[in-house]
C-alpha cells in the first residue's frame, strides 16, 4: 500500500515537473518574441517618423527590421506552441506555409545583413562616388533583389511536397532532406555564400577605415605644421610692419596693407579645420557603424551556424544512409 502511493506521487511529481518545465519554456519564448516584436517595431516607427533618418542606409536597416518583425509575428508564434505541445497539430498545409514562410523570412534576413554589409563597404571605400549613387531608388532595388533571391531559395519545397496533403496529418513538421541537391542549393545560398561575402566585406572595411584613419591623421599632422609656420611667418610680417611704421616716413597705407594681408591667413586656416573636423567627424560615424554592424555579424553567426552545420550533418548521415542501402541491396 505504501510502495503504491510513493509510486503515485512520484509520477505526479514527474508529471508536475513537465508542466513546469513547459511552463517555463514557454514564457521564456513568450518574452523573447514580444522583445523582438518591440525592438524591430520600435526601428521601424524612429526611421518612419524621424527626417533626419530618412536615408538609404537606413531604409536597408527598416527593411531588415521589418523582416524580422515578420518573424516574430507569423514564425515564432507557432514554434512555441509547436515546442511546447511536443507536437504538430495544424495540418500539411499550414506546416508547408509555416516551414515557407520561415525559410523566406530568415533567408531574407540574412541577406540583408550581406546588402548593408555591402553599401557600407561603398560608401567608406568610394565616399564620394558612391555619395551621388547612394539614392532610395537604387536601395529599394537592394531591398527588391534580396526578396527574390528568398523567394526563389525558399519556395521549390512546395513543388513537390503538395501530394502530402492527401495523407495523414503529420505530428512533426520539419524541413525534409529527401533533396540532396536542393538542400545544398538552399545551405549555401542562405547561408555559407552570404556569410562569406560578409567576412570578406567587413574584412576590407577594417583596413579600409584604418588606412583612412592613418592618412587623415599624417594630412592633420601636416596641416597643424603648415598652419604653424604660417602663423608664425604672419607674426614676423607684423612686427616687421610695426617696427618699420614706427621707425620710418613711408605710407601709412602701404603699411595698412601689410597688415591687413597678415591677418587674413588664420581665418583661411580655421576654414581647413572645420573641414578637417567634419571629415573627422564623418569617418567616425561610418568607423561607428561598422563597428556595431560587426557586433550583429558575430551574433548573426552564433545564432545560425550551429543549425546550418545540423542541417550538413543530417544530410551527409542521409547520403551515407542511401549509399550504404544500395549497396546492400546490390548484394542481395
């Protein structure tokens, strides 16, 4: 009688500690979805609503936004109740949406990282070219290309899955590696191609900044000298001019002049300045934004790597799972 009701309560405690565990999963994911609805909608609504941010950087910048938000409103809502009930319960066709519009969204995201990656590699290597080029027309067309190519990653699936809508509902709804080729086409294209241009982009940003930053630093340098030894040359006139006014009977106005001339060289000087500080000012701002774009690419990697290095995994165990049975039914 006492082994039964320790064996009662310890599947109640078992069954309890399910919930919980559940339980916290899911207001774990809850936060992490309404922090990232936040976030990207808050971007979204400062770029919209703020003049000053109404450039064609930032216009990539709301794209991803956007992108992201898309995940967190019509993904990652249905993932946790998939995680959290264990089980797939909506059907073929709302899995083959859900799986699609996952795949469209996240490909996208990814892609616009390598877009902003790019434009910001433009405009610090060739500021001044690409300051004229750099219009919203040419960043909707960046934004319009990034949306096609995560189309056309993401929707073959559909081609030839659709007959599974006359079987049984499925209970798990995952990404099917019966596409060796595709599979491939869609890792590389979503992920190790873009990734790649990403890491060489950043890779000549950093010595293109630093380059900047040591030739802007040797023409400061060299400008401080120069201003100097104009200033001093101007002090030597003025004296000289005084010295002679004081001492000798020639024209006033010559010596006027004289000092006139003398005094209009700092005013030339302090223009140089500004100019200097402005383009200071400006590569700072661009160092900035790399530096920060950097930090996204680390957590972008972190985030996605492991899940493509899965997906290689499962699709190498899948062709030697293949191999192997051919092979055996070869001998037999």
């Amino acid at each position: 009688m006492n082994f039964t009701n320790c064996t009662t309560e310890a599947s109640v405690a078992i069954k309890s500690k399910s919930v919980t565990e559940k339980m916290l999963v899911s207001m774990t994911l809850v936060v992490i979805t309404t922090m990232t609805t936040l976030l990207n909608s808050a971007v979204i609504i400062a770029i919209c609503t703020t003049k000053k941010l109404h450039q064609p950087a930032n216009y990539l910048i709301c794209s991803l936004a956007v992108t992201d938000l898309l995940v967190a409103v019509l993904v990652m809502p249905l993932s946790i109740t998939y995680i959290v009930m264990d089980s797939w319960t909506l059907g073929y066709f709302i899995c083959e949406v859900w799986l699609s519009v996952d795949m469209t969204c996240c490909t996208c995201s990814i892609l616009h990282l390598c877009v902003i990656a790019l434009d910001r590699y433009w405009a610090i290597t060739n500021a001044i070219e690409y300051a004229r080029k750099r219009t919203a027309k040419r960043a909707g067309m960046m934004i319009l290309t990034v949306w096609t190519i995560s189309v056309f990653i993401s929707m073959p699936p559909l081609f030839w899955r659709s007959h599974r809508l006359l079987s049984p509902p499925p209970s798990q709804c995952t990404i099917q590696h019966d596409h060796v080729i595709y599979t491939i086409y869609s890792t590389l294209g979503a992920f190790y191609i873009p990734l790649t241009l990403i890491l060489i982009l950043y890779y000549r940003i950093y010595h293109a900044a630093k380059s900047l930053y040591q030739k802007r630093g040797s023409s400061r340098h060299l400008s401080n000298r120069s201003t100097d030894s104009q200033n001093s040359f101007a002090s030597c006139k003025l004296t000289q001019t005084f010295c002679v006014s004081d001492f000798s009977t020639s024209d006033p106005t010559t010596e006027f002049d004289k000092i006139n001339t003398s005094v209009r060289i700092p005013p030339f000087d302090s223009d140089l300045d500004q100019m200097g500080d402005r383009q200071q000012i400006s590569s700072t701002r661009e160092r900035k934004a790399a530096r920060i774009l950097g930090l996204i690419l680390g957590a972008f990697i972190l985030s996605w790597l492991p899940f493509f290095i899965k997906e290689l995994i499962i699709q190498a165990e899948t062709v030697w799972l293949y191999i192997k049975n051919r092979d055996l039914s070869l001998s037999c």
